[in-house]
C-alpha cells in the first residue's frame, strides 16, 4: 500500500466491503489530526487483473478511473461525495470519499428480511432522485444500478456510485449503441468483469443490436425495487433479461401499491416505461412515512413557518410504537440525526427538544455509547446557551435523570451539575420548583461533596436572600426532601442555623408552617436529644405569632407537643432501662433487687478492760461481754412539716410534738431517715399551728439516741 492518499489517513488495514461485481475495496479512515472525522478509502490493485487479457485489463483499469472521476464531477446529496481525487500509481488507484458502512448489497446478504418496507421505500426514494438528477440535469444514463452500487452512509441514507459506465448527453427517448455488450456466455460470477451485472440490465442491452438510455436506468430500478419489496427479498433475474416478459412479475408477492408500479417499468419495449419523475410522485411513494422522512431531511430548505407546523405534528406519527416510522433503526438513522440538525435553529428549540426527549426515553431507541456519540454534541450547547425557552429548561430539568444516566461522568461533572446550580440561582417559580424536586434523585448520581458544597449553599442562599414567600417555600420543601442524605453535624450547624436565620427575618404563616414540617421531619431524624437542645428552642416562639390563624396555631401547638412527648418517652425509656440495669446488677451480687447492695456491717463489741485484757486465756479472765446490737433510729415523728417561722432559741424552734399535724403521704419523703421532698404537698395545718418538729440525728444508725429540745408552744408568725 504505497499509494498517497493511503499516507495521508490513518488507514483501518482490513477492508469493510469488496465484491467482485463493485471491483473496489472500502476500507474505514480517518484524518490523522482530526481522528474523529471518518471518511472512506476505495482502492484497487492492479495485481487482481495482472492474469486477465490485455484488453480485459485496461477496460477494467479503465471503468475504475471513470468511476472516480464521474464521482467527482457529478455532486449531489444522494450521490456518493468525494473527498480525495484518485490518485493512481504503478499498483494501485485510490480515492476518497465521505464515510460509507457498505453497499446495499451488503445489507441485504446479512439482514436481507431485517430491513422494514419503510427502510426500503426511503432507500429507493434517495436512489431514484440520484437517478433524476443524472436524467433530468447531467443529461447521463447511468446503466449500472444495481445493489453493488448503491452505498449506504452511516446516518442510514442510500448513496449512488458506480458510474464507470455511464454514458452522457442522453435524452428521454434516445437510445444510444451500448459501450458493452453482453454476449451468451459471458457472465461468469465470481470474476471481474468491464461490464455491469447482466441480471440487473434492461432487455435492450442484451438484444443484438446493444442499445441503451435513460429508460435503461428505468427498468433497473424496476429491478432492485421488485427484489427489495418482495416477500422473498430475492432477485426477480438469475442473468440477462433476454426475452423477458412481465408475466413473471408475481403480484402476490409484492405489496399493493408498488405492484402497479412495477406494472409500468418493467416492460421489455422502452417507450412503454414511466419517467423518472412518475416514477417518484407514483403512489407507491404517497406513503405518509416516507413523506415525512423526506420533508425532515429538508427541513432546513423550509421556511420557518413550515418547520414549525411540522414539527409539531410529527409526534403524532411517533406516538404509536408499532409504527413504521419508529423501528430502532428508522429512528437512529433518519429520525433523531434530522431533528439534532434542526436544534440549529434556536426559534425550534421548543419543539425538537420535546420529542427528542421523548424518543430517548423509550427502550431501545438509545444507550450510552449512541446517545454520546449522536446526540449529546447537539443537545450540549443547549445547557449554557444565552436565550432559552423556559419551557425547554423546565423539560430538560424535569428529564434530567434521562440525560444523566446516559451521559458521561465527565460531562455530567462538567455540563449537567453547573446547569442545575445556574437554575438554582434564578428566581423563576417553575423552574425552582422542577430543580428541587429533582435533587433527591441528583445526589445519588453527583458525589456527596459536590451536593453538599455546591447545591445545599445555594439552596440556603436562595431561601435567604430571596423576597418571593412561594420561593422560600419551595425552597423549605425541597431541603424537607433530602435533608436525610446529609450528616447529622451539617443539619444541625448549617441547615439548622440558616432556618434560625430565616426565622429572624421571616415569620409569614406559610414560612412557619413549612419550617414547623422540616423540624418535625429533622427531629424524627436527629433524634430526642437535638429534638430537646436545637429544635424545640427554635419551634417554641411559633406558639406566639400573631399572624397565625387559629388552625394553624393549633398545628403548631399539636407538633409541639409530639416533640415534646418525644422527649420524654426516650427520657422515660432510659430511667427505666437505668432501673432495671441497676436491678439486674442487685440481683447477681445477691442482695435486694430494690436497693443498693451493702456489706453488713460486724456487731460491736464492748471494749475489754485493763485485767481482762491482760488475763486473756486464763482462770481469771472474765467472760466475754455479749456484742452491743446497733441500735435502730427512732421511728420517725408524727410532725413532719417544717415551719420556718417558730420563735425561741436553740435549734430555730424545732421541736417534736406529739400535738403535731399528722404528716403527709410516705411519698414525700424519701428512704427511712425523715429526708423532706421540696415537691410534695403540705397539708393544711389545724388552727391553732402547732410548733414544727425536726430531727437533725435521723438516719445516724450507731449514734445513741438523740435528746429531745423542746421549745414553748407558740402561735407560728409567717415570715
């Protein structure tokens, strides 16, 4: 491969299609500095004819250059666009060319009963308006239309090739002597031939004299047309039509509207054939699919009027998924590209961006790798574009899980994630309300840290800052939607705080009664503790707002309560699970599961005197004295009350009387020791007061017992 257009590109070494019929081989390439631009390389070498005839030889050489060259002359969107002129060497011819996936050939040798009529209807229509072209404007009769000519590109349209044996300055109804003849026993498959394949000629190129013209091109497409949409999908021709007659069409096997079609072009007398342009406007054509395709793919030679009326009935065409027009392979190829070229047009943003939407979101029309490839270059400029619908921002917001599943990290890091905080920035309702309701989903897609850094600070700064109540209320909706994704530590010292902040500021009863729903959710999150420290501190002054209604008042004082009950259920529930620790812990050291376990202490014994301590052990010594019992507390007394206003000296008038008050429940004292519970009711005392009583020995076990002071009976003065 020394020839220079192979070291111009970088080359893919295998070939993606050759057959003898199209004598070229195609191989995949691209530009060496710009590797994303695909294009396709044909070349020949010369040694494939080295065993061939001399004249052989140079007739094929010869078919190869007029092919290039024709190619390069001739432009047209349905021709097959070259890009490098051929450049012929000592053993090879190469030229350049936009990128091909194969010829129509190819398709149909693999997917011969995959292709819908829509596919082959649209594949047809390109074909023929090539055909047109080269009638009615080149003046040229193509005389080699067949499958091995007809290219498809990768966006799925039918290209035309292959005129090494077109003849020019033809006319309709002008036949001219045939550059080749196709003499018995001639065609030999598998070898390569000057001449076109005989089974797709016209019977006048195989009658002697040769004659040929633009009806010849005719009934080829006739041809190809009956092999493409017939049941079989085989070739009507195994060789030469000579003496061919219509009989042979099947009507059975063809579908009802290309039949009577097929009728006018395939007949064995030229006059007798349908032009070109009938050929095109016939009904087999009229299919309102097709119609649509086409008018798509002119969309931008529409006036702006035109664009939009169509626009917004073509999802009406979409919305039966068991339509022609939705297969995968009509929408990838000929749908979706059409309508990413259209976001061209900001007028139309409004109405591609939905139905784009809508066919991504249907299974199988797209995954990763497709999406990024074809869509995603167009729709990208559209997240920081200047003048954007808000329709369109609301729909890209509201379909923002779509695009983020099938979008890159890089590009959901780089384009979606500053799309969604510049939205958070605005002060639009409908797309605030949208942004928030979306970022519950977001988090999981977007790192922790970014949402935490990036997308709660403006969320804060928006519920702040912002003088619209309806957006602070959005706002309070949405952090009562995802602030369960956060740590603890960051709702109670930033969330938290800016709520304190708002509160200051911003006591609207919408305001309080969406802050009353965000404490309730947090307290259920944060737990008793911040419940009691942070968040009843902060819903507490909601009790006193005037400008709550009555309802709303009692709202408030209902969600009080439950927090409150909160509180104080988990208070109850660790007394009660400290008591029975302490029970259980009573119980393995073996003492009373109601009380605190103590040692006993040792009785005491009366201390030895001087004699028996020295005579221990002997006849002299004295018998030991029986052990001194502890002597128990006196009960307590019957007054119990404390009277702080009695007069005399001594212990401040305290005295024990058995004249006393009797004294209150045992429930307001504690132990056995006469210890006074501040909080438990006194009882009304008889008139007149008796003199409180008090004893300051109570609960001293080992002490002996105490004397009794006792002061004048007196009337209590308060005070």
């Amino acid at each position: 491969m020394g020839n220079k257009i192979l070291t111009q590109y970088d080359v893919n070494k295998e070939p993606c299609y050759y057959s003898v019929e199209l004598k070229w081989r195609l191989h995949s390439a691209s530009f060496k500095d710009k590797p994303d631009e695909k294009l396709t390389i044909f070349i020949f070498e010369k040694k494939h004819v080295e065993k061939c005839a001399k004249n052989t030889k140079e007739q094929i050489l010869e078919v190869l250059r007029k092919d290039a060259s024709g190619l390069q002359r001739l432009r047209h969107p349905h021709i097959l666009s070259v890009v490098e002129a051929l450049s012929e060497e000592r053993s090879t011819l190469a030229f350049a060319t936009k990128p091909v996936v194969g010829t129509v050939a190819q398709l149909l040798e693999h997917n011969r009963h995959e292709l819908s009529n829509l596919e082959m209807k649209c594949g047809l229509l390109d074909l023929a308006e090539a055909v047109q072209f080269l009638h009615q404007d080149a003046k040229t009769a193509h005389l080699n239309v067949s499958p091995y000519s007809v290219f498809v590109s990768p966006q799925g349209k039918w290209l035309l090739g292959g005129l090494g044996h077109a003849v020019g300055g033809v006319q309709w109804g002008q036949l001219v002597d045939c550059p080749f003849a196709f003499a018995p026993g001639s065609e030999s498959p598998g070898q390569l031939s000057h001449e076109p394949p005989a089974r797709y000629a016209a019977p006048e190129m195989c009658n002697m004299p040769c004659k040929c013209g633009l009806e010849s091109d005719i009934f080829a497409l006739g041809l190809l047309t009956y092999e493409l949409m017939c049941s079989d999908r085989q070739p009507l021709l195994r060789g030469a039509p000579r003496g061919f007659t219509p009989n042979i069409l099947r009507q059975s096997a063809l579908p009802p509207d290309v039949f009577p079609v097929l009728q006018k072009v395939l007949t064995a007398n030229p006059s007798e054939r349908m032009t070109i342009a009938a050929f095109i406007n016939s009904e087999f054509f009229m299919d309102v699919n097709v119609r649509a395709i086409r008018f798509l793919e002119q969309l931008n030679e529409k006036d702006e009027t035109q664009r939009v009326t169509f626009l917004k009935g073509l999802p009406k065409l979409l919305a039966d998924p068991q339509s022609p027009l939705c297969s995968q392979r009509v929408l990838r190829e000929r749908i979706i590209p059409r309508l990413c070229s259209a976001l061209l047009f900001p007028t139309l943003y409004g109405v591609v961006v939905p139905i784009l939407i809508g066919l991504l979101k249907r299974e199988k029309v797209t995954d990763c790798a497709h999406f990024q490839a074809k869509i995603w270059p167009s729709l990208k400029p559209l997240y920081s574009a200047k003048e954007i619908p808000i329709e369109v921002v609301t729909l890209f917001l509201k379909e923002l899980d779509v695009q983020v599943a099938l979008a890159s990290p890089t590009e959901q890091q780089a384009v979606l994630l500053p799309f969604l905080l510049r939205c958070l920035e605005l002060q639009e309702p409908v797309i605030l309300n949208e942004v928030l309701e979306k970022v519950p989903y977001l988090h999981k897609k977007f790192e922790y840290r970014q949402v935490k850094d990036q997308i709660l600070p403006r969320m804060l700064q928006l519920l702040l800052s912002s003088s619209v109540v309806k957006v602070k209320v959005q706002v309070l909706m949405g952090l009562s939607r995802i602030f369960e994704i956060f740590d603890k530590t960051t709702i109670t010292d930033v969330i938290l705080v800016a709520f304190e902040k708002l509160t200051k500021t911003d006591r609207t009863p919408a305001v309080c009664m969406c802050l009353l729903g965000c404490y309730d959710a947090m307290s259920k999150f944060l737990g008793p503790k911040a419940t009691a420290e942070r968040i009843i501190p902060l819903i507490a002054p909601f009790l006193m707002e005037e400008s709550l209604s009555l309802e709303q008042w009692e709202t408030q004082l209902s969600v009080c309560k439950k927090l409150m009950q909160r509180v104080e259920a988990a208070r109850r529930k660790e007394f009660d699970t400290k008591r029975e620790a302490q029970a259980e812990a009573g119980a393995a050291l073996g003492g009373d599961s109601g009380a605190t376990t103590r040692k006993e202490e040792p009785a005491q014994a009366e201390p030895q005197d001087f004699e028996s301590l020295l005579f221990a052990g002997t006849a002299k010594a004295k018998p030991p004295a029986a052990a001194i019992a502890p002597k128990a507390p006196p009960p307590p007394s019957a007054a119990g009350a404390l009277d702080l206003g009695g007069g005399g000296g001594g212990l401040g008038g305290l005295s024990f009387d058995t004249f006393a008050p009797p004294a209150p429940p045992s429930s307001a004292f504690t132990g056995g020791g006469g210890g006074c519970d501040p909080f438990a009711a006194a009882p009304k005392a008889a008139a007149p007061a008796q003199p409180a009583t008090f004893d300051p020995f109570a609960g001293m076990g080992g002490a002996a017992p105490a004397p009794s002071f006792s002061t004048p009976a007196t009337t209590s003065s308060g005070g």
